[in-house]
C-alpha cells in the first residue's frame, strides 16, 4: 500500500492564537503537518533554513520585518520555495506585491477551511491561487497604467484639499505641471473628479490613512 504524501507546512503570524487555530483545523487532515512556526519575518527565515517545509502560510503584516520582505527573502534564498499569503489585508498594493514577489498564492483569513486546503494542495503541486475576485482585481488592475511617483505627490496633496498652486509649491513645479498630473491621474485611475481620484487611491492602496 502506498503511503499518502504528508505536506509539511510553516505557519508565520504574529498572532499566537491564529496560528493555534490553523494548526488545529490544518491537523484535521491527515495529508498536512505543521512543522515549524514563526512570529515573524526573520524567524520565518530560521525556520524554513532549518525545517525546509513544502509550503509556507504566511501573513502579510507584521511588526519588525513582514511578509512581504520575508516572502522576498525565502524567494531569494530558495527560488523554489512555495509561500501562500494568508491574511486579514486585501489592498490591491499588497495583492500585487506579493504575487509580484513571488507568492503562488493570496487568501483572505476569511477562507474556509476547505478553500484552504485545496489552496495549500493546489500549490504544494506547483499551481497558483488566488481567489475569483482578487483574481478579478489583478486582471483589471494590470491593464490600468501605473501612477509615477510625481503622479502619487500630487494626488496626496489632494487629497489633503490642496489646490494646484499649493500643490505646486509643495513640490517646487509649475501649476500648469500640476494641472497636467492632475489629468493624468483622472485618466489613470477612471475618475470623473479630485474627490473621486483620492477614493480610488486610497481604495488601490495608493494612499494609506497613516500617511501625514
């Protein structure tokens, strides 16, 4: 008789508790093994030098170093690595990032526990996942022209209600520049108006509320 393949999985989450809960739904199955578990970045890194584990289930916020860095990296170490972002954050920027950095997959900790497993399995076999509407999102999103960085400047100074000369001098450009970023951004991000360009910058993580 042959004997199932057991996947071994490091969990990373700052959170003790949530990482108690997923070891026990995940120890429901016997094909999965929590080997390893890590409260952060750096010690995702010891973890996965030290146990090797098929797939990693890892948060993407964190204090010190933080999913996104780690995901980099354990990707940069070991190309081969398989790394499953689960977490409570569904900003278009951190979808992107991730997916971008090498990550074969992105769930809300919403899933189900069945949606998890099949994701885990899915990507313990070399596949990607990442749920229909995220899917959708980063569809949408990749056709949609990035902001530059000027482009980013100016649409914080609207949104904190500045006009194009404050702006302008903010920056040390000319207004009419300003005037033009201003439209490009309208463009960019399929907006009618300023007010509607600042929703959809915060919404594409453009914009974050901390920011001063």
């Amino acid at each position: 008789m042959v004997q199932a393949i057991c996947i071994r999985i490091l969990l990373v989450d700052d959170h003790s508790v949530v990482r108690m809960g997923l070891a026990a739904v995940l120890s429901l199955d016997e094909g999965l093994a929590v080997v390893a578990e890590a409260e952060d970045g750096a010690q995702a890194l010891e973890k996965y030098r030290t146990e090797k584990p098929d797939v990693v289930l890892m948060d993407v916020r964190m204090p010190g170093m933080g999913g996104l860095n780690a995901l980099r990296a354990i990707r940069a170490s070991w190309p081969t690595a398989r790394v499953l972002m689960l977490t409570t954050s569904e900003l278009d920027e951190d979808i992107q990032q991730a997916i971008a950095s090498g990550a074969c997959g992105y769930l809300p900790k919403s899933v189900t526990r069945d949606e998890l497993v099949r994701a885990i399995r899915l990507v313990h076999g070399g596949g990607r996942y990442v749920p229909a509407a995220m899917e959708r999102r980063l569809q949408e999103l990749a056709k949609r022209r990035h902001l530059s960085n000027r482009e980013i400047e100016v649409l914080d100074g609207m949104r904190r209600g500045l006009s194009n000369r404050d702006i302008a001098g903010a920056l040390s450009i000319s207004e009419h520049t300003v005037k033009a970023h201003v439209k490009a951004i309208l463009q960019k991000l399929e907006s009618a108006d300023r007010a509607e360009a600042v929703a959809r910058g915060f919404e594409h993580g453009l914009l974050r509320v901390d920011e001063h």
